[in-house]
C-alpha cells in the first residue's frame, strides 16, 4: 500500500470516529426534540404509571400502574421505547396527544421523571394522570381523584414533592388490605394470587375506556362515571 492510500484510509477512519464523536454528544448532551408533535398545550396529556423496574418486580401489586399502561399499549396498539428517566410511549385520541411514561427511577423516586417529561413535553398539571396501587381500596375498585394527600404511598409523596403541590390527578387501583401486622411490604411487593390475576383483564378494560373519557370528556365527567366501578 502506498502513502496516498494509507493516508486516505487514515483520513476515512478519522471522519468515521468522529461522526460516531458527534452523533454520541448530539444524543446525550444535545437538546431533544419534543416527542409529542402537538403544539397546543391543553391538547396534551402524560399518562404516569408508577412501579419498580426489574424482573423481580414483575406481576406484583406494587407495580399494577406499569401492568395497566402496558394493557392500554396493547389495547391502542403503541409501543415504550427506553428514555431518559424511564420507557415512553405515545397515542392519540380524536385529536389529543398522550404521552405514556413507566418511570424508570423506582417507586419512590418516581417524581423527578414525572417533573422532567411535564416541563419537555410542556404539558399543563391539570392534563397529568398517575397511576397506582391503594391498599386501602378493596382488589380492582377504581377512584379518581383531582386532590388528597399521599396516603403513605411513598411514589406519590416523591410526585408531591417535586411538583409541590397535593392539586394533580391520580388514579387508584384498589390492590385489598388481606395482610397481617408488619406484612404491608410484602403483601405489596408480593405476586398477584389466582383470583386476582383472572380478574385483572376486566379490570384493565374497564381502565381503557376510562382514560379516554378523561382525555376527552375531563376529569370531573369520568369521576362521575367510574369512581368506585
């Protein structure tokens, strides 16, 4: 091999690495482009389902936020992508653009994931849903709320804490209280039993008619139509 071709493939190999160089620092420090391609803010929503990452955590009541986003991916047809902060996913409904976010921070640091997608994507308070398990709600009730406190769920104390306020939306899935003294952290990071995961489709499509409602009819409608169903 020549010295003109030598210093030809150097060159190459130069403008190759540093194209790799640049692609790497555009993606990781470089300001993302908006997922939603919705301009108009009030037509935005984040659907938040809260759970723990990992295999372990998987089919435990814990993380019924992650499973219910999951049936409404394959009920719309969409699917999660890894982001920053979590795994994301998109759909739309009659002209509303909905953000779905499985936070990837763990169940009680859930809040800085909730606060970085609200602020990126600029969607308004009032369009945000969380997702979670209540154990002081019998297996498969549902309650939407506009307000309350915590309840000692550590997930949404950490959303309290990073939007400073009690004042967002939150979705609760009854997961039942059927544990002894001390047994709450076991019960909640336990498996679903028998009975309940034969009950868990039901539920899910009852969910899946919910949310859209919210999209579209507002929050105060769909109190009103599946509180307590």
């Amino acid at each position: 091999m020549n010295q003109a071709s030598s210093w030809h493939r150097a060159s190459g190999m130069l403008l190759y690495f540093y194209g790799m160089l640049l692609r790497f620092f555009k993606r990781y420090f470089g300001k993302q482009s908006d997922i939603l391609d919705e301009e108009e803010a009030m037509k935005k929503f984040l659907l938040v389902g809260l759970g723990n990452i990992g295999a372990e955590y998987a089919g435990t009541r814990h993380n019924v936020g992650f499973q219910i986003l999951d049936a409404l991916a394959e009920k719309m047809d969409f699917s999660f992508e890894t982001a920053k902060l979590g795994a994301v996913g998109t759909f739309k409904v009659k002209g509303r653009s909905v953000l779905c976010l499985k936070p990837a921070t763990f169940m009680n640091r859930s809040g800085k994931a909730v606060k970085y997608w609200m602020e990126k994507e600029k969607i308004p308070q009032e369009n945000l849903l969380i997702i979670t398990d209540d154990i002081n709600l019998p297996f498969g009730t549902l309650r939407l709320k506009t307000k309350g406190s915590d309840g000692g769920h550590n997930g949404l104390k950490d959303v309290q804490h990073f939007l400073q306020t009690t004042q967002y939306n939150r979705l609760r899935f009854g997961v039942g209280a059927d544990f002894g003294k001390g047994q709450q952290v076991d019960y909640v990071l336990g498996k679903w039993g028998d009975e309940e995961k034969q009950a868990l489709p039901e539920r899910f499509e009852r969910i899946s008619k919910l949310i859209p409602s919210f999209i579209l009819s507002g929050v105060k409608i769909t109190m009103n139509q599946f509180n307590g169903t």
